[in-house]
C-alpha cells in the first residue's frame, strides 16, 4: 500500500544567507522543508534541544554550528561560543549539560596557533560550564572553503528537577522575564569585523546560563512555563515562536527590556532594532504570576544575574503577536526578524 509523499511547501528557489538569520525566512525554511520530510506527522512546536526517553530514562539533547567571523571578538571567541551555546540551547529546555561531542571542519592553510587557542578556549569553557566534551571528529576542505573553522556541537544532558517547560502550558496573565541586557553580542561582532566606523565599549555576553536557570528551578520551578535563549533573531523573533505557539499575546513593557546605551546608540545610528540582536547569554522566560518575584529574585541574587527583569507579560488579545508599549501609551506590534541585518554571528 503506497503513502502520499509529504506536501512540501518551501518555495523559494534557492537558499539564502537570511536563511540561516533565525527570523522569518529560517521558519519557512523548516517547517516548509525539514518539518514534513524529517518529522512526519508529529505536530509539537520546535525547540532548541529535544526531550526523550531511553530505557526509562529522559534525556535532553541537541545540535549546533557555529560559523560565527571574526573567530574571536571582545568577549569570546568561537571555542568558547560552541560550548556555552550547547550549554544554554539544553539549559533553557530545562536540561543540565552533561556531555558534548564536538565536529571541527578546517580550512587548509589555518595556523595551528589559532586552532590551538580556540582548543583551549573550548576546554575552558567547558570546565567553566561544568561539561565534559566526549569525542568528535575532524574535517579539512581546501582553502578558500570554510573562513578558516567551523564548529559543530551535540550535547546531551539530564532534566533538571521539577522543570515542565511548553509553549501550551503558557496562560493569560503569566509574566515575561528577562535574565539581562540584549544586543551586545550581535553587536560587538558587527563592530569587531571593522566594516564600520564605530567605536564603543561593548563585549559579547557569551557566557553559560545554565546557573541562572537552576537557581530560577530552585526557587520557582512550578510556576516557569517556557523558556529560549534569543539568540538569531534576537528577542523579538524569540518572543514571536512563542506568540505563534501557544496562541496568547506578548505585551512587553519597552522602557522596561534592559539594552546598554553603547548598544541602543550603535542600533540607533544603524537602523537596527535591539530587540533583533542576537545575543549569547541571555535567557527570556515565562514564569506564573505567583511565582514572578521569587523568580526575579531568586536570579539577582547572583552577581551574573543582576540586571534581570519583569518586562511583560501573557494576554489573551492580540492572539498570536508580540505587541510593545511605551512609557507616553503608544503601541506597536514587535514582528519576527526580516531579513538578515547581521550575518555569521553565531
């Protein structure tokens, strides 16, 4: 008995850089074309890691590239941005890293020194994150053909204690909080590729979160519905995954989402919306009205910590939009990320 072939509905003719940006081209991309050929018929949403049971057991893991240019940029460099990105994509499914495997593909002609210092910033990093790395493998493709390295990641990780993290567990009323400042590592990577004539004080927050979001756990577990690290496409796009899935509103207070002046003036004289910067050590969560303040507390209680805040919350109207509002009572809805303003940045 023959099956009919799964209706693909990506369309666009060939792949582009906006594309791989994490906005509203991503999304077509694959729920058009990986979501029907790879998953079948499942329907739950996408996530950063997966959730599933071995022999009894749950586990949590997952994969990433990274193909961020320059390698190294104030604050980090991509050694240190494989781990920690691994790290917080199992961390804000509510998963503790616990092993990693990690792929280098080299372009021929790259300088052992600078292999070799991203080695050791991964090792760091690691350790820092408290993951072991495992295993991997090694590729070289001629020169010319990968800018130098490229990393790619698998994690596998352990849920951590009373987290039960879904877009459908999110209601009305529910509040936004975020873990810090957004955009200094999108751009601190646009200024450290000296296209621009900008100078400003601004390094990446690449960092693991995984300790914010376990003294979050300890304090609030019950009440945190959902979690994702706004990494491309920044918060916005994020917020809008969430909208879409779980169908409610997300009202965020503007004045109230921490940027850093150095940032906020950087996108003011590029035209660039904070709010669509990419970021490396930041997490956004849904936490129950009752549990809002424990939560808060409970993450500014660490010296990393200390910038988090409230900045919205759940509504049922608009179903499906993130809508922002301002201090003087204007409105305005917070779309997905179009395009892609910033490429290779993670």
């Amino acid at each position: 008995m023959s099956t009919a072939a799964p209706r693909i509905r990506f369309r666009d003719a060939q792949i582009e850089m906006a594309h791989g940006a994490g906005g509203k081209a991503s999304r077509r991309l694959v729920e058009g074309l990986f979501a029907p050929l790879l998953f079948g018929e499942r329907r739950e949403p996408l996530g950063d890691a997966a959730h599933v049971t071995l022999n009894g057991s749950k586990l949590a893991i997952t994969t990433d590239s990274f193909v961020v240019k320059p390698l190294c940029f104030p604050g980090g460099s991509i050694g240190e941005l494989a781990v920690n990105g691994t790290v917080n994509d199992l961390a804000v499914s509510g998963a503790q890293a616990e092993s990693l495997v990690v792929t280098f593909v080299l372009e021929a002609g790259l300088p052992t020194e600078v292999l070799e210092a991203e080695v050791r910033a991964m090792a760091h990093a690691a350790k820092e994150a408290g993951v072991s790395i495992v295993g991997g493998d090694t590729k070289v493709v001629e020169h010319g053909k990968a800018d130098r390295m490229y990393i790619t990641t698998a994690g596998i990780g352990r849920p951590i204690p009373g987290l039960a993290l879904s877009a459908q567990s999110v209601r009305p009323g529910d509040k936004v909080l975020l873990s810090g400042p957004i955009g200094d590592h999108g751009i601190t990577i646009l200024l450290a590729r000296g296209e621009l004539d900008l100078e400003a004080e601004i390094c990446s927050d690449t960092r693991s979160v995984l300790p914010l979001i376990e003294a979050m756990a300890a304090a609030a577990a019950p009440g945190v519905r959902w979690m994702r690290d706004p990494t491309r496409g920044g918060l916005a796009t994020s917020l809008n995954e969430l909208a879409r899935d779980c169908g409610l509103c997300v009202a965020l207070i503007e004045e109230r989402v921490p940027v850093r002046d150095a940032v906020r003036g950087a996108c003011e004289l590029l035209g660039l919306d904070p709010l669509h910067i990419a970021n490396e050590g930041q997490f956004v969560a849904i936490v129950a009205p009752e549990f809002a303040e424990p939560a808060l507390s409970a993450v500014r209680a660490l010296p990393e910590g200390s910038e988090c805040a409230l900045i919205g919350e759940i509504r049922e109207q608009p179903p499906g939009t993130v809508l922002g509002t301002r201090g003087y009572g204007g409105t305005r809805v917070i779309d997905m990320l179009v395009g892609d303003p910033l490429p290779r940045i993670c």
